[in-house]
C-alpha cells in the first residue's frame, strides 16, 4: 500500500513509518523540518520535504504519487506554548491540515488515520476516560486536535471520508533505531533521563500539590511501538470497511512524575536529583485512557505496557545517542 506519513521526521511519525515499512508498505515521508530530523526518516521511505501550508507542493505530491491513504501525525503539541501562542496551534492543526484533508479528497484518496489526543478530554470527571466523555479541552493544544476531530466527521458526512482518530497521551520510549529527540525537549521521560546522562542537574517538578498519592501529577504512558501498531491496525480496520470514530490508547493506569523519576533511577542506577517547581497552566491532576473500545474492535493490545520497559528503551537509545539526531 501507498500511504503518506505526515510529522514522518518527527519522534511518533520516524516509527510509524518504520513499522509501516517493516510491514511491506511504501511510504512517503512528509516533514516540514521545523522540528523534526532527516536523519529520523527510513532510508527506505521516499521523503518529501514540505510545509501543509504549501498548497501546490501537496498537489504536486498527490499528482505524481498514487496514495492510498494518509497518517496524519504532523501538528505542534507543546502545551504550556500553546497557551501562550494559541493562533500558531489553530493555524498549523486546523487550517494547513484543512489543507491536506482538501488535496485528498480532489485526488479521490478517502482513508485517513489522525494521530490524536486523549487532551480532548481536558480535566476529566472520571478515570479511566472512555470515548463517549465530555471533550472539554484546557488548553489551545487540546482544543485545535479536537477541532480538527470534528472537521473529519463533517467531512464524513458531505465527502464521504473515513477515518480513525487516535486519542492517547504519553508516548515513550524507543526503537532500536529511532528516538525522541525534541528541542527544546519538554517531556518528562527525556529530560529526567538527561540527568542520569550528565547533560541536566535536576529534574523540574512542577507541582506538589494536586490531589494524587504523591500531590504529583499522574499520566498514562504508551511505548511508542504500540502507537505505530495501533496506526497500522487503525488502517487496516478502515479498509475492511470500519472507522469514522476515534479510539482511546492507554495502559488503563497511571503514573505519577514521581514514579517515573523513581522508576528511571531504578533503570539507569542513578540517583536524578529533582527540583519543585510552580505549577504549569492547564495540566490536569490526571489523565489516564480507557483503551477498551481499541482492543476490541481494531484487535489492539499494547505489548510493552510496563514503565519499566518503556524507559528502557528509551535509555538504551539515548545512550547511544546522548545528543539526540545531527542538525
């Protein structure tokens, strides 16, 4: 199969296409290069360096290739910046991926797999969340990916578009060949294991007080291998003829920053110092996603479901690679 990869050099979109490719898939690798790197992208892939706001260099690309379907991962995701830039999330989220939803459909190409966010929900009322939740989004991040969410359903309606939505929250870890490499890096996983690397001091906290075990905020973390898997089965769902709603991806449970910097130390055999900081605006206590619908209608079963493996893994990567990609 054909399929475009957008985000393709960017950390969850480099293993899509890996596993994509693993698979016997051909692939065009998409990436603006703003954030992600060349060197994430298969060698086995056709890349195609291009922003979704180029609307004639997308139809230049669906003219000469013939796609089949589309995995849609390309989007700005920082949520203490989309506080403070909101316009730059609607813009590259909604609008220039408006963009891409248009050139599919002028070239008849109806299938779609949107890497999501499980953000939708905002600060839930009960965990886990599960799909028919309110969506109630507490940041400009959350509220673009919802917005495009629910573009994709009116273009069901009118166009006859199918698509999968997959909401989840914390990827982590690595393959052997590719990492997470963000710069400037804000998750916690990186950044607590950039101290037991030396390159960091101190692992920021932000927030003691919320009303979890530990006053630390809890997520659920996903292996980022069983992100790529669910995008594959989204896929292959669509094809046999199901689809048009979004899916949950989670380990049914949490984790506090706590444990994960009590987890990593226990990996890496370093003690990672912590430092308290003030809360950040629009973190939730927790968020932890029911993943039931997924398994039991694309077949999805997370395989590395333990923190333990998680960090591992992406240790044994950043080991290897202490500063991330060249650039």
């Amino acid at each position: 199969m054909n399929i475009i990869v957008t985000g393709a050099a960017g950390y969850i979109g480099s293993i899509v296409t890996e596993e994509l490719i693993r698979q016997g898939n051909s692939v065009i690798a998409l990436d603006n290069l703003k954030q992600g790197h060349r060197e994430a992208v298969s060698p086995e892939a056709i890349f195609v360096e291009l922003d979704l706001s180029d609307i004639e260099g997308l139809e230049h690309l669906f003219e000469h290739h013939e796609i089949e379907a589309v995995m849609h991962l390309a989007a700005e995701s920082t949520v203490e910046h989309s506080i403070t830039d909101p316009g730059r999330y609607f813009q590259n989220n909604v609008i220039y991926s408006a963009n891409l939803l248009d050139t599919m459909l002028k070239h008849s190409v109806g299938r779609l797999v949107f890497s999501s966010t499980a953000a939708v929900y905002g600060e839930p009322e009960e965990v886990p969340i599960e799909e028919d939740m309110p969506t109630m989004p507490v940041n400009p991040y959350g509220e673009s990916k919802l917005m495009f969410e629910k573009i994709l359903d009116w273009y069901r309606r009118a166009y006859r578009l199918k698509f999968i939505s997959l909401r989840y929250f914390n990827a982590a870890g690595a393959s052997e060949r590719f990492g997470e490499d963000h710069r400037p890096e804000t998750h916690l996983i990186p950044n607590v294991l950039k101290v037991a690397l030396g390159q960091a001091e101190h692992v920021p906290v932000f927030g003691t007080n919320y009303p979890t075990k530990d006053g630390t905020c809890i997520r659920d973390y996903i292996h980022v291998l069983d992100i790529a898997k669910a995008h594959i089965l989204a896929l292959k769902y669509l094809w046999e003829g199901g689809g048009n709603k979004a899916y949950n991806l989670g380990n049914d449970r949490g984790y506090s920053v706590m444990e994960v910097v009590g987890t990593a130390r226990k990996v890496t055999g370093s003690s990672i110092p912590t430092a308290i900081h003030p809360k950040r605006m629009g973190d939730p206590a927790v968020l932890v996603a029911s993943s039931e619908l997924a398994k039991s209608e694309l077949g999805w079963q997370p395989e590395y479901p333990d923190l333990e493996s998680m960090i591992d893994s992406a240790w044994q990567w950043q080991r290897k690679h202490p500063c991330g990609y060249k650039r």
